[in-house]
C-alpha cells in the first residue's frame, strides 16, 4: 500500500476533494454556482448553469467553497471552446468557455438582479444590449512583468486567476491586433535589459492612429536599454513612453515629440486626444454605440444647462455640447479636466463646454457648476458609484438623469436612493459589453421624475 503524500513538515498531505455538482447559475464574478448535499454553497470556476461538473475543492470556507472544474459531465449548449490556450490560468477573462451572445444575456440578468435586490426597482423599458466584436477589441491594458529565473525569461501577461503569479502567455485574443502579439516580444525585450528585475509593468493605450507603451521602470535606465526600446518602437511602430516614478514622471522616449492618441465619435462630429496614461474606455466600438445612447436618452435640446459628472476628457461632455446644449464636466483629475479643456477648444465647443476640478466623493459646497440651474444630468462614475452626488441631484430636483455604470451593485445603490428617496422613476436601462470573456458589466440606466 502506497504511503500518503507528505507536506513539508511531515504530516500527510489530505488529498483533493472532489465533488459532483449540479450548476443552478453563474455568480457575478463569473463562477458557477452549486450547493453540497448539505446546502452549503460552492463557486465554481469552469461551470456554466445547467451542466453537471465534476469539481476539485480547492478552498474552504465558513459560508461557501471554492472549486474548479475538473471534468464536464453534462455540458450546458451555450458552452463553446476557449479561443485562448491560457483561459482557464490566466485571470484576464473568465467566461471565454459561453458563447458571446449569452454572456449578454447574463450580464442583463445581473443588472436586473442588482436593482430588484439593491434598489427594489425594475426598468419600465428593459434597453437592447449594446455590442461590439468579441475579439481584439482592447485598447488600454496593464500587462505584469516578472524575472523568473526558473523559468529562464522574463514573464509578460495579465496576472494569473488569483492574482499573484504573472501568467506565462505569448498572445492575448483580446487585446487589440497592434498589441495581441506583444506578450512574447516584451519577453525577450525585457530580458535584455539591465532592469529586467526593476520593470513591473507595461501600459498599452492605443487611439484610432497611435499606439503607445509606457514602461513602468523602478531603476535608471541605461543607455543601452534605452537603444534597445527604441529600436523596439520604431521596429513596431509604436511609441514607448518611460515611467520612472508617478503617473506625472511619464515622458516620450521614441518618438521624441510623438503626436498625440486620438479617438474619433464620427457621427457625433468630435475627437479626443489623450495620454497614454489618461481614462479612455477600454472598447472603442462600444463607446461609440454607448455614447449615442446616452445622448439620445439624455435628449439635450439646445441652450439646456447639463451636468456631465465624472467627465474624464469630455467622452460625452462634447457630444452633448455639439447638439448645442451648455455643458457643465465636472473631474476629480486636475489632469483630465486640462485635456478636457484642450479637446474643446480643438473641437470649438469651448463656449459650449466648460470643465471644473472637484471631488465628486463628497457633497458639493458653494460650486459655481452648479449655479444657475440644472436641466439634466449625465453622471459616469468609478466603481464606488456617485452617492453623493445623487443626492446633491435629487435635492435640486434635475428633470432627467442618465446614469452610466461600471458596477450594477453601485448603481442600484445610487438608482434606489434617487428612486425611494427623491421620487425618480427608473425609466429604462440595459448592458453594454465594454468587456467580452470577462464578468464584468457597464450598464445605462434613465431616470426622471
């Protein structure tokens, strides 16, 4: 009989648990959802609802259980193949296994399920989802940079699920097609250079034209290095940004006067310039459809006083400044709100759209954004949402708000205060999937009163 694995202390090592579950849903993270024989929950990475998996229990809980799916016995019919060879390791997508149109159809049940259960409202008109191509649709990203000797190369992906290894891929499906190839030649870029070990992270932002990489570096460059990245920009047609401390240390190695990113709204008649560092949504395709969405929910009519809050460059400060309304944006970022101002003079809307520095976390306080009144309101927070300032809008009584969300939980919070509380009715909302392969889930909600 063969004696039990031994952990390092000499005990014996417990083998894995396995289990046979029944999925009944898919969580908001993206893991299924099945129960033990005794009701306790369990989250499975892998399951889709309806199939029947069998799991290897990989963390315990009090309340619930981790697991990972082992083998597939029954599959649901919306599972597909993963287009990636480190789905499944990598944490960069979670849900590259369901068919892309029934990932919309979940994440429009999550945004329903969060406003039942958080704002105990339901939208009078449920909006079409908003979708745009599955596949190389990334234009910003944040890719891990790690030494491993072991592994003789240097390690450049999104982390691994979990989040503390890097992930040892060479391409990304989903990053746009100027990117996709890149994991594998920073590799061997970053090998090379004396700060291979000092180098924790590479930005990627591209615009309809440019495309940049900012290297993030914790030691000084040399001179070496520095001909390596260049011959490496220009061999790739791509600008390389340094990073030696803060987001305001980032300056141009290669070009050395290079022309700004830019993204054109075309049938909105404007155009954006922007850092390699700044806010920009992630999918172009889908900012597009969701920033014509937004301005035809919102209804700006001429000379109408609009609040844009959260307004980053002026994504839809402008286009609601080029139907002719008077925008008022509002940025937390003194950066931002310089762009913002630089993108409407460039656009010649800056009589039309003026752009003000303040943090939007705290109740406002004798703002001049907020003199003269108040006809609608377009708010597009962070993740934390906008509590604050829905309240600061119900309180002044704004006809109609359009509410744009990175996390349905914050904005059912924020839409049942406006609703409860100040007597809005949640008109519509819908998803838009900013994010294919991933849980996570942008929506837009209407609300008047």
């Amino acid at each position: 009989m063969a004696e039990p694995a031994r952990t390092g202390g000499g005990r014996p090592r417990r083998p894995p648990e396995l289990l046979e579950l029944d999925i009944a849903e898919l969580g908001q993270d993206g893991r299924g959802v099945g129960r033990r024989a005794d009701g306790k929950s369990v989250l499975v990475t892998g399951a889709l609802p309806g199939e029947r998996v069998r799991a290897r229990v990989e963390r315990r809980h009090r309340t619930y259980d981790e697991a990972v799916v082992e083998e597939v016995l029954r599959a649901a019919p919306e599972r597909v193949a993963p287009r990636c060879p480190w789905f499944g390791t990598c944490g960069g997508c979670s849900l590259q296994h369901l068919a892309p149109e029934a990932q919309v159809r979940v994440k429009q049940g999550w945004l329903l399920d969060c406003l039942a259960r958080i704002a105990h409202a339901e939208p009078a008109r449920l909006l079409d989802p908003v979708t745009g191509p599955a596949w190389g649709y990334r234009r910003r990203a944040r890719l891990a940079v790690r030494d491993v000797p072991r592994k003789g190369r240097v390690l450049v992906g999104f982390r691994e699920r979990g989040g503390r290894h890097v992930t040892d891929m060479r391409a990304c499906e989903v990053l746009d097609p100027r990117f996709a190839s890149l994991p594998a030649s920073l590799s061997e870029l970053i090998g090379a250079l004396s700060v291979r070990q000092r180098l924790p992270q590479v930005e990627l932002a591209a615009g309809d034209d440019e495309a940049a990489l900012v290297f993030r570096h914790l030691e000084p460059l040399q001179e070496a290095d520095r001909e390596r990245l260049r011959a490496f920009g220009e061999a790739h047609g791509l600008q390389i940004h340094l990073q030696p401390g803060g987001p305001d240390t980032v300056s141009p190695l290669w070009p050395v006067d290079p022309p700004p990113l830019r993204y054109a709204l075309p049938e909105l008649e404007v155009t954006l310039a922007f850092g390699p560092l700044d806010f920009t949504q992630v999918n172009a395709a889908v900012n597009r459809a969701m920033v014509a969405r937004a301005l035809a929910l919102l209804d700006p009519q001429p000379g109408e006083r609009v609040l844009d809050l959260f307004c980053g460059i002026g994504n839809f400060s402008l286009p609601l400044a080029r139907r002719g309304a008077r925008v008022e944006g509002v940025e937390g970022e003194a950066a931002l709100v310089e762009r913002a101002r630089a993108n409407a003079r460039a656009n010649g809307l800056e009589a039309q759209a003026r752009f003000h520095v303040a943090d939007l976390a705290t109740p406002p306080v004798n703002a001049p954004w907020l003199e003269g009144g108040v006809d609608k309101a377009l708010l597009d927070p962070p993740r934390s949402g906008a509590e604050a300032m829905v309240h600061r809008l119900g309180e002044l009584g704004v006809a109609r708000i359009v509410y744009v969300s990175c996390h349905p939980a914050t904005l059912a919070r924020d839409v049942g205060v406006l609703v409860g509380r100040y007597g809005y009715r949640l008109e519509a909302a819908g998803v838009m999937d900013m994010f294919p392969h991933t849980a996570h889930v942008e929506s837009i909600a209407l609300l008047e009163r």
